[in-house]
C-alpha cells in the first residue's frame, strides 16, 4: 500500500495537475460567492458553513475524476486484478491519496475563503480541522468507492456527482452543522453528535469499500 501512495503522489509531483486544478476551482467557485453575496458580515457568518462544504463538494469531484483517470486511459486497472495483492489496499490508498490532495487543496483555499466572505475568525481552529478531515475522509470514501464501481462506465465523468451527492448528502448536512457550532464557538459538548455522525460514515464506508472492492475491480 506504501509503494501505492507513494505512486500517486510522485506521478502529482510530475504533472501538479490534481491539486493544482482543485486549488484553482476551489478558488473560483469562492470568488463567484464572494461577489454574487452582498450582505452583511453577520448573516454572512450564518450560512459561510453551507458555502465552504459546497465547495468542499465540488472539488473533491475533480479530484475524483482525476484519480482513476490513469488507471482508465491507459487501461492500469487491469495490473489490479494480476497483482498479487488485496485490493482493498488499492481502495485504501486511493482515499488516503485523495485525502491527502484535498487537504492541501482545502488548506490553500481556506483562508481566502475566509478573507473574500469577511469572516470573523474568533473560533477554534484545531476543531475546524478535525471536521474537515472527518468530512473529507467521509466523502473521499464515498466518492472513492463510486469512482471504482464506474471506472470503465462510458459516463463517469456524470454518475460520479449524480451518485455522490445524494449518497454524501448526510455527510454534508452532518459537518455544516458542525461548522455552525464552530463559528459560533458553541461548547463541543452541545454539537458532538455531528463529529459522531461524520465519524460513523467515515469508518462504515472505509470498511464496506476494503471488503468489496475486490469484487468490484474484478466485475
């Protein structure tokens, strides 16, 4: 699984396609809100959770789309299936890889998010990560499993988001609300149920994608 990741990420560092074009869409997507939105800083505070998991959303389906799009043009699924190997560890290093792109994506757009929408930053920043990391990692392993159930699918590039949405809509909803509490810098103890929600997800379909996707490489 080591030399998987480390594939991935040497193949990003040759080409900086992935988190350069989620990086740059992230960013687009934020000015478009930052300048069709002219409210004031409080209700802009309301729903800044909402915006920033929608565009959370919206990028980690580029990255979807591009990390299978090696395995898909040149036909590298098939190594796959004659690997030696489980391939549930190729569903695991897709997410950490995935995770990973996105993380860095996030961290890059984040702050201008932060700067455009005029958004007081009297919050916590350390529980602000740990939800994003739990929302990433729950979509990443949503998205991750569909990427591979329609990897030769003539439509990937429309069934990935079609799928993903209402699949990930709990997983959404779950870190918006947490992201409200966090801004409004509410005691964890009244919003832990939200963590715990993103958390279940997480583990359920890091779990069902290990179990099934050999099937599913092999169908």
């Amino acid at each position: 699984m080591g030399n998987l990741i480390w594939k991935e990420l040497i193949n990003e560092w040759r080409s900086r396609e992935i988190v350069t074009s989620m990086f740059i869409f992230g960013l687009t997507i934020t000015l478009i809100f930052a300048l069709a939105f002219n409210v004031s800083p409080i209700m802009f505070r309301q729903f800044a959770p909402g915006l920033l998991w929608v565009v959370i959303l919206f990028t980690s389906v580029l990255g979807l789309n591009r990390l299978f799009s090696y395995e898909r043009d040149m036909d590298a699924h098939w190594s796959w299936i004659s690997a030696p190997i489980d391939r549930g560890y190729v569903f695991i290093s897709k997410v950490l890889v995935g995770f990973i792109f996105l993380s860095i994506a996030e961290l890059l757009f984040i702050f201008p998010f932060f700067l455009f929408l005029n958004i007081d930053l009297s919050f916590s920043f350390p529980l602000l990560f740990v939800t994003l990391g739990l929302g990433n990692g729950a979509i990443l392993s949503i998205g991750c499993l569909i990427s591979g159930l329609a990897l030769r699918a003539d439509l990937r590039e429309v069934l990935i988001p079609v799928l993903l949405f209402p699949i990930a809509s709990p997983v959404i909803i779950a870190a918006t609300k947490s992201t409200v509490f966090i801004f409004q810098d509410k005691p964890f103890g009244e919003w832990r149920i939200w963590i715990l929600i993103l958390l279940t997800f997480l583990l359920i379909f890091v779990l069902l994608g290990y179990l099934l996707y050999d099937q599913i490489v092999e169908d």
